[in-house]
C-alpha cells in the first residue's frame, strides 16, 4: 500500500491482512487532513450531531434522485444536499484502499456472495469516500468513520445481481479527490461507477457473511468467473527413446553435449 500510494503507515503493526471487513471494522484509509499517511478508520460513520452511533457506510452519488438506479442517470448529485453527507463532500474526502470488494445478489446478499475485482492486477485500488469524527457521549472518545460513495452498478456488477457499485478512482484522479483545492464540480463528475470491462468476479463461500471468519481461503472461487482470463491450448507430442533414454536424461545430454550416453 506505501508503494502504491507513495505514502507510509504510521502504525504498520496494525496492518494485518483482513479479508472480511465489514461494518463497523477498521480499515485503510488516507484522509485529506494528512494525505501522506496510512491511517486506519472505522467503516461506517456518525455525524457529529447525532446523539448515538448510526453506522453510515453507503453513500448515495445521487442522494434521493435516481430510485430505479439507472445507469444512463445523469441528473443532481443528491450527495451534495443530505445533512449527513453535504459538509463532507465538500471538506472531509478520504480513499479507501482495497484488493477487491464482496457483494452479492440484492435480496440474497452475502448468501450468494462473489468477489469483485480490478484486472490486469490493478490492486490495491481507491474506492471515493467520505469521513466524519462523533464523540462518543458514553466514553468521551473521538471516533473517524468513514463511508464509501457509490454509483449505479455497471454491467458486471449487474450481473452479479446488485444494483449498486461503489466508485472506484482513476489513479490519476487520486490526488484530486483528496485536494481541498479542487473545484466541487470537478469533485461530482468522479461519482460514476468504474467502467465495467476493467472489472472480473467470482462466486465465494457464503462462509464469509460470518463477522468472525476472517481466513483469506474464504476468497478462493467457488465457481467460475464472469469473463474468462486465460486462453488454453492443448496440445500432445510424441517422441521415441531407446532403451534407457528418458526426458531427464535428454535434458542431461543437451546441457552436456561432450558427456556419451551408453545408449547413444
């Protein structure tokens, strides 16, 4: 993650893969407040104004407009005027660094879930999102929270059953995201799901909608992808050995041509 973000963990010892990170765990971060550090941030957030925890882990790109969530949509940018959401946007941008995400089917959900992916080993990538700091009247702790902005589905998330995709920045749109300098209208035209020809999934075990299975075996595919990746060809050949010649011997006598074989 430094390497691809060309930043550096304050606590590397906290970074522990984790293949299952659900509401309410902590997860990677960069914030815009210190956009040179790795930080870990809960997933989901509380405005400060609410007077318990209230978990906001999705946020709408168009706010209460597009229902249907059709992807030909292109209207209001609904974000931009939702109590909880409409000062972050503005102020309060973060990436949230991933490999891949786990959704499934809507109405089935994590029962049928399948990983989706970049390819072309494009990962870790940055999903768009926003944060918020919520004082905890109980313990008096400040707690950042994040959540991550999505966009209708696109063709292959689609296929997969969800409705919903979260977007996922251009590398070169990155920096942009994080900069408080960068004109909001430039902001909301990056609130488009990814394009779905750089995207793959798979089927997994449901064994993953556990909050406490946390084994990366959980991410081997059950099933075949939706686009295949690889091209096969079969092919056989035959060839005659003499009495003692096998394969390894050949490949001995190439690597030693001065070397006889007894049964050259």
């Amino acid at each position: 993650m430094e390497k691809r973000f060309n930043d550096s963990a304050k606590t590397p010892e906290l970074f522990a893969p984790d293949p299952n990170i659900g509401v309410g765990s902590m997860a990677p971060v960069i914030l815009d407040r210190e956009p040179g550090a790795l930080v870990l941030a809960r997933f989901g957030f509380s405005p400060p104004w609410a007077r318990k925890k209230m978990h906001l882990f999705n946020a709408r790109a168009e706010g209460d407009y597009n229902p249907a969530n059709d992807p030909l949509y292109r209207g209001a940018r609904g974000i931009l005027d939702k109590p909880a959401f409409r000062k972050p946007i503005r102020t309060q941008r973060c990436l949230v660094v991933a490999d891949a995400i786990i959704e499934g089917p809507t109405g089935e959900g994590l029962s049928k879930p399948w990983l989706i992916y970049l390819g072309q080993e494009e990962r870790p990538f940055a999903m768009a999102a926003i944060w918020e700091n919520w004082t905890d009247p109980a313990t008096g702790l400040d707690v950042t929270g994040f959540a991550i902005i999505t966009a209708p589905a696109n063709d292959l998330v689609r296929r997969v059953g969800h409705d919903r995709c979260p977007v996922i920045l251009e590398k070169d749109e990155e920096q942009a995201w994080l900069s408080t300098q960068t004109p909001l209208h430039d902001i909301t035209a990056m609130l488009r799901s990814p394009d779905s020809e750089r995207m793959n999934a798979y089927p997994i075990s449901p064994e993953i909608k556990k909050p406490t299975s946390h084994s990366i075996a959980l991410l081997q595919p059950t099933g075949e992808r939706l686009r295949p990746e690889y091209t096969f060809e079969i092919s056989s050949h035959l060839q005659r050995y003499g009495m003692g010649e096998t394969r390894s011997k050949e490949k001995r006598n190439k690597d030693n041509p001065d070397q006889l074989s007894l049964f050259a």
